[in-house]
C-alpha cells in the first residue's frame, strides 16, 4: 500500500447523536518492542454532547474480501478521554475492544494508524517552511465516498507558520476550505517525490511525511464584519456566518499528554 493509500485510510466517519465528525487512529504509548494502545482521537466537542457514535471500518474477511462493517459504540461518557487542559480541543477514544470484537470473529483490518514518528521532531520541523502546502484528510459537511468508505481530502497552504506557536497557543492556520464535519481531521504534509530542506537543497526522489495536527475551528466573519475563532460544527446545515477560509489546527504534539491517562 502506497503512502497515500495509507494516509487515506486512517480516518473514520464519527456519526454521533449530536451530529457528524472526523476520527483518525493512532497508536498512542507505543513501546520499543511495536505494542502500542489504539485510539480514535478526535475534537472534545464532537463528543462533549453526544451519547453514541457509529462508525463504518472496511475489513478483510475469511475470504480475502473487502467488505464495510457498521460498528455501534454506546454510552461514550464513560469511555472518551479529554485532554488535561480544558482549552486544547482534542478527545481520545481508546478502541482496543472493537478490534478485538471484530478480529475474534475472523476479520482483519484495512485501517492505518497514524503514529509519533510522523510527528515532525524539533529537528525535521526546521526544514519546514512558514509556507507549506498540506492535506487535510476528513468528511466535509459529512460527505464521503460511502460505496468505498472513503474520506474526501482537501488541499491547503499553512496561513501561519507552523515553527511558531500562533499567538502563543500550540496552534497554526491553514488556508483552506473548512466545513462542518471537518472537526478532528489530521493535517499532513506530504510531499510524495521530494521537498526542499532549510538550506535549500532539493531532496530528490524522497518522500516526506509529517503529521503536524488536528483541525478544531474556523475562522468566522458575522453579520458586523467581526472576525473570531469557532469550533467547527459537527451540525451540518447552513450559517448566517460567514466562515473566511481559515482553519485553526492543534499541533500533534498535544496528543502526548493523553498518555498517562490511558487504561492498561
């Protein structure tokens, strides 16, 4: 599988109660030996209100077939974690029983994780420039490739430069095309035959991917001309607002702190 195909089957529709998001899995506390513990992460407010959430995973049968699976997932007070501090918008959903359910039953799966090591390190996050071309990889307006269970992917350009922490959160602006249902897509770089480094140099034939975050809000312009920074809906419907082409990411980083709150 190339890394596109990976990168796109890393999402997963979060169909809630209280509306329509974007999931991706990703091995959080992993271990030197390959363990790691599975997780659906997400934005707090796409789960702060809802109940139950369904999803759709594409599996691999006895048969080597592709199928698309509905899985229902209940009673999410009790399961989803949310990040320490209460103003970083991003939610974990530990999902170790829903591969175990489904493998017992003799499936295996299609779905790819994102991991730490695509998160870019001090040292890689040099040869990022303020200027970036990026994928944010979701289901807009919950939109999606339903006969294949496949997520729409958006293209954009870092507004902010992703070095520094925009006005002195860990976050950075794209501009790109954000609607409701977006909430809680990864941000990627993903440079497929080269990228230039911070002392100019071409790097030829090798591809680059970074993680570099999570997509939580939207800039908005109201009736008055005021600008100011909104969740994006998990709604899907019109607005009186009218959204400026902005996005506010979270960096991957943050995702750190869920570690110790993890169940072994």
């Amino acid at each position: 599988m190339d890394i596109a195909e990976q990168l796109v089957s890393t999402t997963v529709k979060l169909s809630t109660d209280a509306g329509v998001g974007t999931g991706f899995f990703y091995k959080m506390d992993e271990s030197s030996k390959g363990d790691f513990k599975p997780v659906i992460v997400t934005n707090r407010h796409v789960f702060e209100d809802a109940n139950n959430v369904v999803i759709m995973l594409t599996l691999v049968d006895k048969n080597s077939n592709d199928i698309v699976k509905r899985y229902n997932i209940f009673n999410l007070k009790g399961s989803v974690i949310y990040h320490p501090d209460p103003e970083i918008d991003l939610a974990v959903l530990p999902c170790p029983g829903i591969f175990q359910s489904l493998m017992s039953q003799g499936y295996s799966f299609k779905s790819v994780f994102l991991e730490k090591k695509l998160i870019p390190t001090s040292e890689q996050a040099k040869d990022i420039s303020a200027i970036e071309d990026v994928y944010i990889i979701g289901y807009p307006n919950g939109y999606m490739d339903e006969v294949n269970n496949r997520p729409l992917v958006r293209k954009g350009i870092t507004a902010s430069d992703y070095k520094l922490d925009y006005n002195g959160e860990p976050k950075f602006l794209v501009d790109s095309a954000i609607y409701g249902g977006s909430s809680g897509s990864p941000v990627i770089i993903y440079n497929r035959d080269g990228f230039l480094d911070k002392d100019g140099n071409y790097n030829l034939g090798q591809p680059r991917v970074h993680f570099l975050g999570i997509n939580s809000a939207v800039m908005i312009q109201n009736l008055e001309g005021e600008i100011s920074e909104e969740d994006v809906p998990t709604a899907v419907g019109l607005t009186s607002r009218l959204p400026i082409g902005l996005g506010v990411i979270i960096k991957s980083n943050q995702l750190e702190a869920f570690e110790e709150f993890l169940p072994e």
